[in-house]
C-alpha cells in the first residue's frame, strides 16, 4: 500500500482527493493538515466521511507529512504550497502540487500573474500533470503540478488541431462556463445562495490566472506563441465545466481532417471520450475523471467550435491528482477511478 497525505484537506478539492482515495485499492490515507482545522476530526468537519476515516486534522509540518507518506497531496493555495514542498522533495517525497505554483515554467510570468516565486529554481524541475501530453515525464517525477481546471478543459479541446497545425493559432477564443464549486469554500458575498441562483455571469473578464496556463501549453503544441482570449463565467450548479472554444480553420482543412485529428490523438486515452457531432453535457462526467469533447465544422464562418465538459472538482483536480499520482507509482491509471459519472 502506498502511503499518502492530503496537505489542506479541508477545501472541496481536499474533500474530493478524500472521496477518491478512500476506495483507491493501492492507498492508505495516513495524515490530513489543515492550518485553520487543526484538532478536529474528518468526520466532524465532514460528516460525509463517517465510517470512512478515522484522521483528525494536523498542522502543516513538513517532517510530519514526510515521516507518513511517500507521496503528499498539496491542496493549498497558492504560494502556501511552495512554503513546504521544497522541504517534501528534500527528504525523498512525492509531491502532487494542486496550486498554481508550480504549472508556470517562467517564473517572471509567475510573477506578473501572482507574485514573486520563491523557489523558481523548481519551475524547470516541475512537470505539468496533464497525462495526454505528458505521461511519460509524469512517470519519472518526483513533483507533478497539477493543472488548473480550465486550462485543462481547454487545452484537451484544442490539442489534436493544434498538434496537426488544421486551425490558426492566433484565433482562438475560450468561452468557458463552471459551477460555484471552482471558487473553493471560503466564505465570499458573489458566492452566497442568493447571489449565484438563477444568475449566469462573466468574471476577470481578459485577466483570468488561467490564461497564462492555458497560453503556456497551447504554444507548446502549436510550436509558437499562442494568445487567447479567455472569459471564465460562473453559473448557478454546483460542479461541471463547458468549454466552448473557437477557431478559424486554416484553408482547405475539411471535417474529415477534424475528426481524424481527434480520433487519432485520443485513440488511446481512456478518459477522454469523443462524441463528435453528439455534444458534452456537464451531468455526463459528473463526478468522473472523464472529459467529453464534440465538434462542429461552421463552414459558413471557417470555424471549428470545440465543446468539452469536464467536472472541475474532479478532472479538473482531485482526479486527475489522483492519476498522476497512480502514474508516478507505477499503477495503472484508472486505479480508483472507475467509478460511472453521477447521472443525475
């Protein structure tokens, strides 16, 4: 059994890594931190958790994390993870990093979007956990920093079409829609009941922390620069991301290109499902590591419109920590995954 820690499990993605691993058939769960819960038991906090664990929450120790574990979860936020994970990786642990601290190669982009690193020296040691494109240095690392969950839905939109060089890289838009359960637990006026039901709006509106994500791995697919433009929306549901994502066609790429191009790339990945002209519904991966993807051909406008849903607490973290994690121990990569979206 492999031994792991969640750092900062009292946050929905930390609840979503619990959920996960507790029916992981290689894992045991030895040591869950939280600053602010420090004291208090899982099941308390979490009733859901009755008759699953029995682990109180500790403060965030380094030594102790690394005493426990042979792989640590860090489900902090950013510029919290960085505080601890170089002292993880010094005695010898994994670390499946879930902030932003690490998904930046540059670490002077880092800064212009967050604050200034400290520990940069990492940023090229750090591989970026998106399977797809890099499974192979997952398998070798030693910290995996997890992707965010709109870069992830819209980087495995465009990957097939960039990859091929079908569409022009210069005009991409992302329009993407999640439920309020991106915007973490805290308490925060925008997110209360009365504020969020029956409303459908847009934020950061060109100025996402996303974006230079999303921007970073799609100009490596496309072996160029590559600007977007990207509008988050918050709508009212719970859990679930749509991507809706467009681009001009280059002449003379047809439908029949299109759909060898993502026939082909994800011939082989078992958790992305195309459905082609049958479009991604966010109900269908609820609750699953699964992201869907269709496609339309607009001849009239030469545009390719990509959908993708994926759920933003699984795919787009907990999830896909979880694979990572499964990679980077040598275990297949669906192990605890298997389970059917939640329908309805």
């Amino acid at each position: 059994m492999i031994r792991v820690a969640v750092a900062g499990a009292s946050g929905y993605t930390g609840f979503e890594l619990l959920r996960i691993l507790c029916a992981h058939p290689s894992v045991t769960v030895s040591t869950i931190t939280s600053r602010q819960q420090k004291g208090v038991r899982l099941d308390d906090f979490y009733p859901a958790f009755k008759h699953h664990y029995d682990l109180v929450f500790e403060d965030t120790d380094p030594d102790r994390l690394a005493a426990s574990a042979e792989l640590v979860f860090t489900a902090m936020p950013h510029q919290a993870s960085m505080e601890i994970i170089p002292a993880l990786l010094g005695r010898g642990v994994k670390v499946v990093d879930l902030s932003a601290d690490y998904r930046l190669r540059d670490a002077e982009v880092y800064r212009e979007w967050y604050t200034a690193h400290k520990t940069p020296e990492l940023l090229g040691e750090a591989v970026y956990g998106l399977p797809e494109l890099y499974r192979e240095h997952i398998r070798a690392a030693r910290l995996v920093a997890n992707p965010g969950c709109y870069p992830t839905s819209v980087i495995l939109a465009l990957a097939p079409l960039l990859s091929r060089g079908l569409i022009d890289p210069t005009s991409i838009i992302a329009d993407s829609k999640s439920g309020a359960s991106g915007a973490g637990r805290g308490l925060a006026q925008g997110l209360l009941y009365c504020e969020v039901n029956d409303g459908f709006k847009a934020y950061k509106v060109g100025e996402h922390r996303h974006t230079p994500e999303i921007e970073q791995e799609l100009s490596v697919l496309a072996k160029a620069s590559v600007t977007i433009s990207f509008t988050p929306h918050l709508v009212p549901m719970t859990r679930g991301i749509l991507s809706t994502v467009y681009s001009n066609l280059k002449p003379g790429t047809t439908r029949a290109d299109i759909d060898e191009a993502f026939r082909v790339f994800y011939r082989d990945e078992h958790f992305v499902r195309l459905g082609g002209d049958s479009l991604p519904v966010t109900l269908q991966v609820r609750g699953s590591n699964f992201c869907d993807l269709g496609w339309k051909v607009d001849g009239r406008t030469g545009r390719c419109i990509v959908i993708s849903a994926i759920d933003n607490l699984t795919r787009g973290a907990s999830g896909q920590a979880v694979c990572n994690m499964n990679i980077m121990s040598g275990l297949p990569e669906d192990t605890g995954l298997k389970e059917a979206p939640w329908q309805p």
